[in-house]
C-alpha cells in the first residue's frame, strides 16, 4: 500500500511539473497585512496555490497559471511594481496612483478597508491631539500613513497644515515610541498591535475607524500583464485565491484554523490577536462585497474628493500629468477598478 501510494505521488508530482511547464508564469508581491499576506501567504501555508515558479497548486492548476508569490515588505512593493519587476502588487489606492502614469494599471480586487489598522500612537503625556502641534508626528510620508494622519486631523476638525509629519520607516516608528524617542507616530497593524502590547504607557490617539472607506487595499496588476496569454486566467486565480481563503476564514469550522494559520504568517501572532486583527481591517470577503464597491458611488467620490486632491497636495501627482482614472475596462486610462474579474470568478462557479 504504502509504495503503491508513492507511486501515486511520484506520477501525480511529474503531471503537476509537466501541467506547471505549460502555464505561463505570472507574479504578485504582497507585504505583511492581513488581507495580503494575510491571505496569498496563507493560501500557500494551506496548499490551495504552490507561490514559488514551476510548481502548481490546485488552484493554480484549475486556471492554468503557475502564480509567483513574493514576500517582501510595502515600499518594495511599491517600487517593484513601479520598476515592472513583478506583474501585479498588493497596494492601497492611495499608493497606486502615482505608478499608473507611467505604467498603466488595473485595480482587479479590493481586498479590505482599513477600520483602525492604521493609528496615530502617541506617549501618555499626549492625551489631546491638538498638543502635536510643533511636534514632529512620524510615519511613512507620503503614503498610506500619512493620509491617515491628514485625514483624520480633517475629520477631528484639525488642519493638517498646523501639525509636522516627517518620514520614517513604519517598524521603526513601533520601536521609537517604545524607547520614548519620539512623541507620536503612525504606523499600522501589526506594528499597531505589536507597539501597544510592548509599552502599556503608549495609547491609540485616533485611528484609521474616522475615515473608514478611504484607504482601499487592493490587488493591482499591470495592464500589459493582463493583456498577455493568460493574463485574464491569472488575473481570476488571484480573485479566486482571495475569496477561497476568506470563506474558510468566515466559516465557523474552519475560522480559527484559518485565523491561525494567518497569524503564523502577520507576525507570529495568536489567535484572539487575529480576530482583533482582522476588525481592524475589514474585508470585502465576498464578491458581492468587492462589487458593491467597485460598481457603485462611494469609491468614485472617495477618489475624487479626498484621494487625488490629497496626492496633488502632497506632490505625488502633477496637474499636468494627473492619470486617468476609470470605473471598469478602459484601456486607455490610467488606472482602472475593474470587476470583471471578480464577475468572471463568479460566473465560473455557477
């Protein structure tokens, strides 16, 4: 039994090798946050896709694309992405813009909104927000951390430009507030979580819960990857991966496995950090979720009101050179939120 069984093995093991040499090879970079590694790192963790080049997962297998994970941390994703050293990024819409004017992109998931993932920490001394004023706040400018900030001074009815922020790597923005070096910083989760376990002095002054629908996380692929052989097949892997991984995450058998399985992956944390993890950052888990926000108003105003007004201000964008942004499949914009990948996942499951 047992060398009929390696037998099994070794032919199903040669048929993944022969099917993995046929698929064309695509990749993703994803860093640590929940509905990104959170779930393409722990879909590998749970053999539902292989992440690494020339080897199949069943999912992988059912598309036909051999999918490439990358592990990296945000701003090399960024930068990656940029640099069109991977095909596709885990980004936040705030951060995809400025890439998609000189690479043309599709945001083909959102995968969740932060819900108080990203928080402004500040020593105990600092119990009002309006005593960062001449303080030097830090965080990552100019970037997803930096919206939070500016946007939620906005929403407790403060002007951004009354208060400093200056630029410093989200991890040790976490390790600086624990050594009291500096007065307040914004990072996000885990490094939210992680700070506040390790120094119970620190406190969350306001979080990313005042602007909730404003910073998107999302899969965004390059158009030109979408346009090559197999590119829409990959594209509807990377959906079907998510939404796989939610729903063992959702349902009450498998949750807590699930939910630990990510934790071994969003730095080593346990399970009841986790369900607060993923409060914090709530996903669009279901397709009828992501297509509510990519088919409807909300997105459209956020981006128009708050996003890309933001980005100018910031120096991100250029007036002249702003990219055009569209609501579904327009090959000469910019940068679209298209949902017929999640339709397409959709209809190839009824």
């Amino acid at each position: 039994m047992f060398r009929k069984w390696l037998v099994l093995s070794a032919v199903a093991a040669m048929l993944s090798s022969a099917r993995a040499a046929d698929a064309p090879v695509f990749s993703l970079a994803v860093s640590e946050y929940p509905s990104w590694s959170g779930t393409f790192l722990t879909a590998c963790d749970l053999g539902l896709i292989d992440g690494a080049q020339g080897k199949l997962g069943p999912l992988e297998r059912k598309w036909q694309v051999d999918l490439v994970v990358k592990d990296t941390d945000y701003d090399s994703c960024i930068t990656l992405f940029v640099n069109g050293n991977v095909d596709a990024a885990c980004l936040t819409n705030i951060d995809c813009l400025a890439p998609s004017v000189s690479r043309q992109a599709v945001a083909i998931l959102p995968t969740s909104t932060s819900a108080g993932a990203d928080a402004c920490l500040a020593q105990a001394a600092i119990t009002d927000v309006k005593q960062l004023k001449g303080v030097s706040v830090r965080g990552l400018s100019a970037s997803v951390s930096q919206y939070a900030f500016d946007k939620g001074l906005q929403a407790l009815g403060e002007d951004p430009k009354n208060y400093t922020f200056e630029n410093l790597d989200p991890v040790q923005v976490g390790v600086a507030l624990q050594s009291g070096k500096i007065v307040a910083g914004v990072t996000w989760n885990p490094v939210v979580l992680e700070t506040l376990k390790a120094n119970a002095t620190l406190h969350r002054l306001f979080d990313s819960s005042l602007i909730k629908g404003q910073i998107i996380d999302m899969v965004v692929a390059a158009r030109a990857a979408l346009e090559r052989d197999g590119g829409k097949r990959w594209a509807c892997a990377m959906v079907d991966v998510y939404y796989t991984v939610c729903k063992l995450m959702e349902n009450e058998k498998t949750q807590d496995k699930t939910l630990t399985a990510m934790g071994a992956r969003f730095a080593k944390l346990g399970l009841e950090d986790m369900r607060v993890i993923v409060r914090e950052t709530q996903f669009y888990s279901t397709p009828a979720k992501g297509l509510a926000l990519f088919d409807g108003q909300d997105l459209q105003r956020v981006m128009a009101d708050h996003v890309v007004p933001w980005a100018l201000d910031k120096g991100l964008l250029e007036k002249a050179k702003l990219p055009a942004l569209a609501y579904g499949n327009d090959p000469k914009a910019n940068l679209c939120f298209d949902p017929q990948y999640i339709n397409a996942v959709v209809d190839a499951k009824k």
